[in-house]
C-alpha cells in the first residue's frame, strides 16, 4: 500500500474550501434579491465546477 506524498492540510483543503464556498452560497440565496442571488449561484455554481473537474480529473487518470 503506497503512502501519500501528502499531509493533512492539503488532503483537507479542497474539501474545506468547497464547504465554505458551499455555505457561503447557500446563505447568500436565502439573504436576498439582487447581489445575493448572484453570490449564490457563484457559490454553488464553484461547488458543482469542482465536483465535474474532480470526476474528469479522475477519469483521465
């Protein structure tokens, strides 16, 4: 079984960072009209662009 070449922080940090932008679109939805709803579709439109990018990612492997 090989190790990774990475530690905590970086396997974490994706995922980490795509919560955030998840909840950060999520709140702004339910805040508003106008700028909010363009902050969460921003938000959730990066989380579902990571999600397609990982699973090409990966499939190109």
């Amino acid at each position: 079984m090989k190790t990774s070449p990475y530690g905590l922080k970086v396997i974490f940090a994706v995922p980490a960072v795509v919560a955030i932008l998840s909840l950060i679109g999520l709140v702004g939805a339910l805040l508003g009209d106008g700028i909010w709803d363009w902050i969460g579709w921003l938000g959730l439109g990066a989380c579902i662009a990571v999600t397609v990018w990982a699973l090409i990612a990966r499939r190109h492997r």
